[in-house]
C-alpha cells in the first residue's frame, strides 16, 4: 500500500477486486450488502455478494412506456440505469407489521422481536440519494419519526455512484441532483474500464478503504472521469425547466387548467408511477384476524393516491375522477410538495414515465400545462 | 409549515416509538344521542396516561377498534372534565364506527391522540362568536361552548346556530338550557319538521340575517357538512367579518393523524396536523377547486 493519508473528499483509484474485498469486509462488519441484480429482464435491487452479481455491460433503453436491458459496449458494473425498483424498499418497507393484539380481558400487545438491517446500498445514483434525502425530510421530523424508516436510515452504509450513460427518461440536469452525486454519501464510485475511482465522503468510509490497496488516480484518469460526466450531462434524455416551479402548479386558476381534462383520458389510475416513484411516502394500515378472532394485527402497506378509496370518507370520494387524482399526484409532486418540505418532490429519475403503461410524460404535462395557462 | 393555530402539544396517548400504537380505554359510560349516533365516555387504563392526557376543543383522536381499524373522532367532552373522561360522539356510519357502536360499557378500545389544532379560544376572547354548525358538526364545537361558559366574561355576544334533519336528530336537547342560561343565544333549525315542531325549517346558513353581526367584531367557528360550511362561510365574508376571523374544522381520510400516512392532504396542508380547524383565509385558494 502506498503512503498516502486519505480523509473525506480524497479521491484514489481502486482496482475492482479490491473493491469486491471492500464488500466483503461491510458484510464482516454486519452489512447486509444489496445492489442491482439483472432479474425477469429488468435490474432489481437485493442482496449482492460480489460485483459478479451485478448486470456487467448492460444498458438500458428508456423512453415513455418503454424499458429494455442491452448489450452494453463495455464491460462495466454500472451502465445500466436503474429500472422500476428502488432504494425505497429498504427503508420504507411495502409492508411493515405494525402490531398484534390479542383479546383478554381487554386488549393487550403480543411483543414481536422485529432485528432491524443494516443495509450497505450499493451503486446509489444521485437522484437516488437525493430521494433518500428528500424521504429524510418526511419521515424524520422534529414532532414525528417513522421507527422503522429511522432505525434502518441511522444504519445506513452508502455506496454511491456517478451515472455516466443516462437514459431517455433521465432528467436529473432540471432537478440538480444528477448525474453527479450531491447527496451525503459513504463512499462514491465513478467506474471506468478498469477501476473505480472513489470518493470518500464519510469516516466510515475512509476507515474502510483504508483497508484496500488503492492508488492515486493519476491526472490523466480524472480526466476522462471528468469529460464522461461532462458528456452525461449531454446526453439526458429529458429536460424540465423549473423556473416557475412550484407556482405553475399551485395557482389555482392552473389546477382547472383543460390539460387535465385531456391527460386524464389517458392516464389509468393504475398508480405505477406512485409505486416506482422514489420519494413517494403514502402508505395505508390495513387489518386482520386470526379465525377465532382473539388476535388482531395491523400492517403497514404503500398506498397511492391513484386509488380511488385513499380519499374516502363517509359520504364519498374527495377526488372521485381521475383529472382530479392525477392532479393531485402532479401537483403535490412538482408544487405543494415545496411548502411542506422546502424542496420538490421530483429528482428527474424519470422511473414515472418509464414505468407508464399509458405512456404519459410528465415532463411533457407540465410543458403543456404551462403552454396552456400562459397562453 | 410553521403553525397556523393553536398546535398540540405531541400526542400524550399512544405509544412513543411505535408508528400507530394505541393506550387503552375503557368506555365507562354510553349515551345514546340520537338514532345513529351515540356518546362514549372513555377512561384511559393506565393512569399515567389518564394523567397526562389534555386536549383542546376542537381536537381529536384516533380511536382503535382491533380488526376493524382506526377512526379519526373529535372530542365532544369537557377539556376540564372532572372525572378526566374523554368523550366521543360517535356516528355509525363505516366499519370502525358501525362496530363502535356495537359496544358496551367495560369493553375497551384503543386511543391515540390528541391531534391537530384547536379552535384558538385564546385568539378570539373580547370578540363576539358565532358557532355554526350542522348534524354531526356539533360536537367538536361541544368543548368550545363548555370553554365559553366557563370563561363566558372573556367572550361577547355567543350565538349557536345549529341544524339537523328533523327535530328528532337535534343533539344534547338536554343541554340547551343550561347553554343559554349562559348568555349563548341559540337559532336551532331542521330540514324537515314534525307535527311537533313550531321552531325555523330550513338551513344554517340562512339564519345569519337573525341577528345582527358587528363585522369588526366577530369571529365564525363552523363545523359540519362541507356544502353547509361553504354556505356559512358566504354569509360570513358577505357580513364582511374577515376571513383570518372564519375559523373552520375540515374533515378527510386520515390514517396517521401525524402528516405522515398522506391521506389528508389539501394543497400543502396535512388536515390532520395543520388541521382540522383551519382560518378560511389559508383555504381560500383551495376550497373552490373542484374535487381538489
């Protein structure tokens, strides 16, 4: 190993089978390592050994509607832009088992050790940490915390990583979250052909490559590092100007706009966009008995505001249309979402337009809904 | 989102480090109102929480009925209550509620709360108060005319206007007296009435051209079907009191009471947290859009 003192900002040249026995040591240290795995003809995130698991030399194909894995031109780990899955599972479960009661003389809890994971995320875009961060924001506030989203935030190891081919449904650029992470991070990669280059970006990370034999990238090797990113840059597949953000979407007179009369003919309600959404946080409680009825639980399951009973209430249905629930999800996005949280909903990941069965490009509504109400 | 109103302090019943995890209580008394809608009075279990449980007119909780659900109810009691009982006037109306209702004394429930804003008692002393309110709008209003009468030199003229179907679906008859032995002047109407019935037919909001109203004065609390409080508030702005001074308590699908779970929302508002009674002045830009 060389003689270099490392600390946060360094960044070193790390060979690839070093940086297998860098997730070998997380998992020593209790990690539970995941990252993306090809699967069903898609990219999912789970548990990751090595980098062999990983989709070496894929790319994939993004337009509205629209997802296919290729054979990339390289053999890199990380060509690939992600698919419908995300980060989120991880720390805002689908489903969470809330309680369970059992009937005595009144009711009483039936205690349930639930271990909590530590998870080691591996190869975290920059418009996935910034829908951690964004996330961050809503589960853990001063007057109110989610347990189960803090406890397993707090253990958190992340490895981040620079997206150098982004696809047709990528605007990260309009969000300013992308295609170079902002976000804080463990460690950060950005992979050429034969190493990564690693930024540290936290002690824990520092103390964990300083068990790695690592290099000084050399001027010439930041170099390409720097142009790729540049070239990303170039090559996103769409563009959101936010110049009138939030306001376009929180005027009134604009949220009875025609375009979301034509929208909603197209749009299904079937609240794919709500599920693969990164920053998406509503979620429903839902019941159940045992046969003899002595015991009950409640379980914490996403919910969406696509589904026409999220907005029930004895009488009827506040948004009983689909004009009215898409706008909603739009809206609460891209407006409202500003003034709860002080930052927009959207980080340009772009998953809602891929993931559309109707093909509807929000970027592409909002462009129409400004066209309309300026003109 | 800074504070509009009067905030709780965080929720005393329900668990801390658990997500939705309910005290218990015990009904200890039930009152049947009126046909459909019934009032239970709840002692905590543990007496730590009995203890330390304080709520605010026009606040609520989330009542916890183990294999049916949670249900969002405001508080219909005395916040000063003697005997420390909390007290929910309860429609049977959907799962939860039907099979509240279905329950006796000594049978327990869970609670957590209590949630969200107050009527902002404080804010409004010196002025003349208006209470409009319509069927099941009532009782959240219960514990602020308990509040009035036990401050009732703090507050001005207090008028209650209050409709229900029929004579029958009128609430607290029994209270009637005693709230206007106490200066509360009361314009009581009904949909439809009977043979018995010689009081005013028609809706809430007509009954504002009763009385007369110093604009520069007067503060408005309204709760109760959305299409009457939307009427209320016309007549209100049409009176000219402004509307900071028109305070109304909105009711939405709510599953967390604590701005997490998202049901609630309208524009940027969470109802359950920076709700439910909100000043019509930062509603305003939202409550005419349609199915917003």
């Amino acid at each position: 190993m060389l003689d270099i003192t490392i600390s946060r900002g360094t960044t070193v040249a790390l060979s690839k089978a070093e940086f297998d026995l860098l997730l070998a040591d997380l998992r020593e240290n209790g990690y539970q390592t995941v990252g993306p795995r090809v699967q069903d003809e898609s990219i999912v995130y789970a548990d990751i050994q090595t980098l062999a698991d990983l989709p070496r030399g894929v790319q994939t194909e993004q337009e509205a509607g629209h997802f296919r894995l290729m054979r990339g031109a390289s053999n890199n780990y990380f060509d690939f832009i992600p698919a419908a899955d995300s980060w989120k599972k991880f720390l805002f479960p689908p489903r969470v088992d809330l309680l369970t009661v059992r009937k005595g003389k009144g009711w009483e809890y039936v205690e349930t050790e639930t271990a909590t994971p530590r998870y080691a995320l591996v190869g975290v875009r920059g418009c996935e940490l910034a829908a951690i961060e964004i996330q961050d924001k809503i589960f853990i506030r001063p007057d109110f915390y989610d347990p189960t989203y803090r406890l397993r935030r707090e253990g958190l190891f992340i490895i981040a990583v620079n997206c150098l081919h982004p696809a047709g449904t990528c605007f990260c650029t309009s969000m300013g979250t992308g295609p170079k992470v902002q976000g804080s991070y463990d460690l950060c990669l950005t992979e050429l052909d034969d190493v990564f280059l690693v930024e540290i970006g936290s002690e824990l990370g520092r103390s964990l490559l300083s068990k790695r034999k690592y290099d000084l990238p050399s001027a010439f090797v930041q170099n390409i590092a720097n142009q790729r990113l540049a070239r990303a840059v170039q090559e996103m597949g769409r563009s959101l100007d936010t110049r009138d953000l939030p306001g376009l979407l929180t005027e009134p007179e604009n949220l009875e706009a025609a375009r979301w009369d034509e929208v909603a003919k197209r749009c299904l309600s079937c609240g794919n966009c709500t599920q693969v959404c990164p920053t998406c946080f509503c979620w429903d409680a839902t019941d159940s008995v045992n046969l003899s009825a002595t015991q009950a639980s409640r379980t914490r399951v996403w919910d969406s505001c696509f589904n026409p009973a999220y907005s029930y209430v004895f009488g009827g249905n506040t948004r009983p249309t689909i004009r009215a629930r898409y706008r909603q999800w739009l809206t609460h996005k891209f407006g409202a979402w500003k003034e709860q949280f002080g930052t927009l909903g959207c980080t340009g990941c772009g998953r809602c337009i891929t993931w559309c069965p109707a093909k509807i490009d929000h970027v592409a509504e909002i462009a129409a809904l400004r066209e309309e109400v300026n003109s | 989102m800074t504070s509009l109103l009067p905030q709780s302090a965080p929720p005393t019943a329900g668990h801390p480090g658990k997500l939705i995890q309910p005290d218990w209580a015990e009904i200890v008394r039930i009152t049947p109102e009126t046909e459909g809608i019934s009032t239970f009075w709840l002692r905590f279990i543990d007496p730590q929480v009995r203890e330390r449980y304080h709520f605010q007119p026009g606040q609520f909780n989330m009542l916890y009925l183990p294999g049916y659900g949670e249900s969002a109810i405001s508080m219909s009691s005395d916040p000063e209550d003697e005997e420390r009982l909390v007290a929910h006037t309860i429609r049977f109306v959907g799962t939860v509620t039907k099979n509240i209702g279905r329950l006796k004394v000594g049978d327990v429930i869970g609670v957590r709360g209590p949630f969200g804003t107050s009527w902002p008692m404080k804010q409004i002393e010196g002025r003349d108060l208006v209470l409009a309110c319509g069927g099941i709008g009532l009782p959240p209003l219960r514990p602020a005319i308990y509040h009035i009468i036990r401050n009732r030199e703090k507050y001005g003229k207090v008028t209650l206007l209050y409709g229900a179907r029929t004579p029958k679906d009128l609430m607290y008859p029994d209270e009637h007296e005693e709230w206007q032995r106490h200066d509360i002047h009361m314009e009581i109407s009904v949909d439809r009435g009977d043979e018995n019935w010689d009081g005013r037919v028609g809706v809430v909001p007509m009954w504002f051209y009763n009385f007369r109203i110093d604009p520069r004065n007067t503060a408005v609390l309204t709760c109760g079907p959305e299409i009457m409080i939307r009427f209320v508030i016309y007549e209100g702005l049409a009176r000219r009191i402004p509307a900071e001074r028109i305070f109304v308590s909105l009711e939405r699908n709510m599953k967390c009471g604590q701005g997490s779970c998202g049901h609630c929302q309208i524009g940027p508002y969470f109802i359950c947290k920076d709700g439910p009674v909100f000043p019509f002045s930062v509603l305003q830009r939202y409550v005419n859009v349609e199915e917003y």
